[in-house]
C-alpha cells in the first residue's frame, strides 16, 4: 500500500508557512506500515494540483491532498478532485447547517463564499471528523482514493487518525493493531545506547516484532521508539509494555519519560510525588528553565518561583560552585520552596577544539547539597538550552535517588 | 526561469526530520524572481530519485537538490546527478585535500568512505563556498542545470547566497538586483494596515517598483515587506528607503523594527540610548519575557533581572493594577534598575464567545508610572505570548514618547 502526501498552497512555495504537516502524516503512515515515496508541494493552481494529483494516483494507491479547503477564491482543492474524478460538485446540507452554526456561535456573520466549503464531490463523502469549518473527504477514484484534509494542524490530525489512517488500513487489508511508545532518553549517546541494547536489537530482529529505532531529538535527547504491530489493542499494549520492562532493566535512569513526557513534567512529577516544591536562580539559563517549568505548571502549584540575575562573582570550579550552591540556597528561602536549584555558566574559553564554557548545576534538596560542573558548547543557544535540561536532569536523578 | 526543489533524505518521508530548507529555498527564489511551483521530497532511492529530477528537468530550468550528498552508502545524490547526465564521476583531488584537512584539524581520523565527498559528476563543477565536508555541485544538462546542495542548513544557505542565486539571476538574464526590506509592526490587523496604505498599493501598483507584501506573523506581529527590482544595488537602497520614510510617515509607531529586529531588541536598544536599565515581575508570563530579552542580552548589561512569582491578590481591575503597578515597583528597586515592569493576568472568564483573561500591564519609568488592561485568549500558549509582546510594545511606545 502506497500514498503520497500533496500539500497545496502558494504560500508553502514562497517559504511563508513551513510545511510541518506533511512530516507528521508521513511519520503516521509509517507507523501505519503504509509507505510514502514521494511528497509534493504545489501551490494554488488548478492545472499544477491536478497534474499533482494525477501523477500520485498513477504511482500510488491512495493521495492525501492537505489544505486549499477553505473558503476563498484560492481554495480550489475541492475543484480539482471533482475534476479528476469526472463528476460535478453537490451542496451538502448537514455540512451548510454545521457551518452556519459554528459562524452563530462565534457570534460572527457568514458570507455566502464561506458555504463553499460545504460543496463536496458527487461519489465523495465527508469526513465525521470537522472541528472547524472546513469539512475533509473521502473520494474513491476507482480502486484508488483521493483523500481531502485542511491543512490547520489541530483539524488535519484529528481527520487523519479518526478516518483517513484506519480507512488506509482496512484497503491494506491490515487487520493488525499498530501501537508505538517512545522512551526518551538523557545521558547516553546513540552508539553507546546502541551498544547496551546490541544483544536484544538482534534478538528482536530474529522475533521481527516489536521493533526498535533510535531518534536523536537535540535537547529532548535521544527518542527509542518501540512498535508493536499485533492482533488487537490489547496484545499490542501487552508486547509494548513487556519490552520497555525490558529495556528500563537495560538503560536504566537515562530513560526519563515516555511519549510527551519532558524532562520538565518528570521533575515536576517526582516533586509532587514527594510533596516538594521548587525555586530556581537562574543565570545562564535566563528565564528559559523558569519559562519551561511554567508550561507545566502555570499556576505555580509545584514550581515556585525563580529569580533571574547575574550573580557575578569569583570564577574557577571552586567560585562557581561557592556561587551556584549559595544561589540555589537563595532561591529556596527566598520562595519558602523545599528544593532550590541553580545554574552558572563561567567565562567561554577554548583549547584547542571548539570555545566552550564550564557550567555548574548545584541543587539543594531539603538538607542535602548536590553539585555537578559540566563542559558545554559556548554558543549562547546551546549554551542555555544544555543547562536547562542538564540541570533538570540533575533534579531528576537527585529526587529518584 | 522555473527553478524545483527536490529534498531527498527517507527521514524527511518518515517525519523525523521536517524540511525546513525548501521553505527557505522557496523564500529566497521568490525574492530573486525565480518562479518554484513544485517542491518534492523523496526518499534515498536511485530510481526515485532520477524520476524526480528529469520530470524536475522536463518541466522547469533549474532543479536544486538539497540533501544526500554525505559519505555514507545511502548518499547517493551525486551518483544520480550522473546518471541523469550521462556522464562517469571523478575525485577531485583538491576537494579531498581538503575534507583530509577538516578532519585533521578537528583531530578525528578519516576514514576512506569520506572520500566519496570529493566524487564529482564528469562536467560539473563543485561550488566554491563549502562550510562543511559536502561540497555543492553546479551541473550543467544541455541549457538547464541541476545544484546538488548538503541538508545542513547552514552550508545550504551558503552556497545558495554565494553560488547559486547568483547563477540563476545570471542564466534568468536578470542584471537587475534585488532587495528586500521587512518593515515589523504591531498592534494594527492586517486589514487595517492594508486600508491604511491602500492609496500608495495602488499607486505602487501603477509604478511597478518597489512591491508591497503583507505577512501575518503570529507573537512576531505583521511583516510589510518591500521588494525593490533595480539596476544596482545603491540604487536599491535609495528606493528602499525612500519607501521606508514614506511608509513610516503613514504607519507610524505601529513599526517596531526592521529586518531581523525583535520587539526585545526595539526596547533594549532605545533602554540603551537613554542609559537606562530594565528588571521585570513575571506572572503570567512564567519566565518568557526574561528568556527572550537574555537571549539579546545575555551579559544582563541593559535587562538587569526578573522574578518570578505568583503574585496572587485582590482580583478586578483595580486589583489587578495595583498588583501589578506594585510587581513593577518592586522589581525596580529589587533589581536597582531605572525601569520596572510587569504582567498580571487574572482568571479566565467566558461571556458567549472564546474564553479569555483580563491582563493588566505595568510600568514604572522613573518617576513616571503607566499601565494598560487587555483581554487575551485564555489558552496558555498564547495568554503567554501575547502578554510578553504586548507588555514590550507598551514599553517601547512608552520610552519613544
């Protein structure tokens, strides 16, 4: 089973949107067992979205067409599928009502180009899923089938994992239950992760199922990702659970979350658990490890403040460690908080290879103090984005311990 | 002149990787002139991708191929780039001198697949600017060409600016140069800028030259940008700034910068100007507004501190002004800065429509105290963000007056 991924839209051409779409449905397809060969963009031309179109039905048994259903002139996905399909355009009235309702609710008037939207294909049908205005669709060309979905991120997701992805697997005759759980890693590199599972990747190899790749994901660290492909939900759920058993005897602590699971939320899981709080001081991090803990915990419940300042002082290992540990001694009085962190970053220097800095990450945790120094890259972002999640992860090992 | 982009590389396919370099490739051909209507991905696949690049050949002048061109066995652009001319490959002895010399200097041992980098199709000719160990490739195919550019962002670019533009501009015939000038505003919709400058679209609509564009950017506010076509560069710039004067005659402080400048930068560079130093009290906006003005500022020479605190109190208004007018207060004499300022948000209400939250930002700039009490969109994302910019815009209109 083959399908290919047309993303339609002037703008995605001119470099204005950043097509993230289509990496998404293209990583979904592969968890689907369902390949992608080729993925297009093509702007708001009749004539090129057809040729497009064409081409993917020619070379594969189902297209994903993602945007150009809205409702202004430029929007003519809708067009060119009932052209290459050979039929003419229907209002669909359920879809008109549903449109009308959603612009009264919003307390705004509907033009009548907005009812554009509700015209579909003759032979095609709608799509359940509609969390906005603009419904997706269902259109078999022969054997083949044309699917239509907006490209609004939050509208496409949802058509592609509650119709288009099992509508794709019931035409692939795949009756199996494809699952996927990532384990996010900190603290280990991709070969030296590699080298620990070695043994049970050939293991696995023989087995054919689940199976394991590793995705190096920058300051999120490094993703192994397990899928299970089985004969129901319940089988999967059973081999995913037995085989990350496994591999958290393997790694170990460096797994610190699973699927969306942050480093953040482990922390902030760990302190609540234990019915902790936390206060920062922030140096090199500037507001962005504070900034991180907040989108977990807005309401400051877990996480109780942070303070952003120089702290200038003695440099060297020893001036640091003075600085960071009496910082994070501040930040815990200052916010009556029962864990205080902090990190500093000394001068860059270089010898030799590339300019880095010494960081060191300090935690005081009830009566314990805890320090680590660290050599980062000297480059501000990474400089700031490093210290975060190694200070972080600090937290999280110290809490676990 | 017709230039395709084709992004090779499976991970892009598979979602791992999003491409973000064709969006940017279809940025810089729109500002050269260069009309792109197809962009494809595909993956690392002989036959794939040769059927990519002649229908690429067939249908446009120039084909740019970013990716694959690596010193492993799945980089196979090069090899493909050769068959598709017809031609055998050949090592170029001063390109592999050179890869030796990267990897000396980094101290790492090369190992002989590296080598393959300096493999170049009989023919083409390898692109002067290489940051890296993948050189670029010019590749003449009768009156079109193919480029072969690395997926690292930052050597694609290079070459693209150094090599590539210019040699299309040079094949399109087009001494003309051309430049762009992005004017950043904030706090007029785009409809109101558009009404606003409607006199002059219609007159440059007349002239030809330069062009206006308009580009809604989320928390980054509306870009206008200004694209001049003319004979030199100097003569750009002329033209450029002439239209600048004028459109900040009409727009007014809604333009916050040009180019690359933040709002964070507008409102440290005019602190800076006055000899002034900023602290701020962060609620709402959890650490954000700290994170992004170190990121500028990162010596804290002109942003001189934050805290972050709940700052919880008296609800209302009034309650939520004297909270935050105090928030402010405090943070400029904690931080022994010349300016305060801060954000409050108060809880989320609905009235009919989408729910929302009152935010009231302060500001104490000397002697002089301000504030200011908006309703934003309650979801914590963008109550965030749009607390932080709003807050900067209020301080920058309040250091310009």
């Amino acid at each position: 089973m083959r399908c290919e991924v047309i993303a339609i839209g002037t703008e995605l051409l001119l470099g204005i949107i950043v097509d993230s779409n289509s990496a998404w449905i293209g990583e979904q397809l592969a968890l689907s067992g369902i390949d992608s060969f080729f993925q297009v963009k093509v702007g708001d031309n009749f004539g090129r979205i057809e040729a497009s179109i064409c081409q993917a039905l020619e070379r594969s048994d189902a297209v994903i067409c993602c945007g150009g259903l809205g409702p202004t002139q430029d929007d003519i996905t809708r067009d060119v599928i009932a052209q290459v399909m050979g039929v003419g355009m229907q209002r669909d009235t359920a879809i008109a009502d549903k449109i009308r309702r959603i612009f009264e609710a919003r307390g705004r008037v509907m033009s009548q180009n907005n009812l554009r939207q509700a015209d579909v294909p003759i032979g095609a049908r709608p799509i359940p899923q509609m969390p906005g205005t603009a419904p997706g669709l269902v259109c078999p060309v022969g054997a083949k089938v044309i699917y239509a979905v907006p490209g609004v991120p939050s509208e496409m997701r949802e058509m592609m994992l509650g119709t288009i992805l099992p509508d794709l697997r019931q035409r692939a005759g795949q009756s199996a239950v494809i699952r996927s759980r990532v384990l996010r890693t900190w603290g280990m590199s991709e070969s030296g992760l590699a080298e620990v599972l070695a043994e049970r990747m050939v293991e696995l190899d023989r087995l054919g199922n689940p199976t394991i790749a590793y995705q190096a994901s920058g300051i999120d660290g490094i993703k192994v990702r397990l899928v299970a492909k089985c004969k129901d939900a319940a089988t999967a759920a059973q081999v995913l659970n037995a085989e990350e058993a496994l591999i958290r005897r393997l790694l170990g602590d460096v797994i610190f979350g699973i699927d969306e699971q942050s480093m953040e939320v482990a922390v902030l899981t760990a302190l609540k658990a234990k019915g902790m709080t936390l206060a920062v001081a922030e140096q090199v991090t500037g507001g962005l490890l504070a900034a991180r803990l907040t989108a977990v915990d807005p309401e400051l419940a877990t996480f109780r403040g942070a303070r952003i300042a120089s702290l200038a002082g003695e440099e060297g290992t020893a001036g640091l460690t003075a600085r960071a540990a009496a910082a994070a001694d501040a930040a815990r009085s200052e916010f009556g908080s029962s864990v205080g962190a902090a990190a500093i970053a000394g001068p860059a220097r270089q010898a030799g290879g590339p300019v880095t800095a010494p960081v060191v990450l300090a935690a005081r945790i009830g009566d314990r103090r805890q320090h680590e120094e660290i050599i980062l890259p000297a480059d501000r972002g990474r400089l700031r984005d490093f210290a975060v999640i190694s200070l972080l992860n600090m937290l999280r090992k110290a809490l676990a311990a």
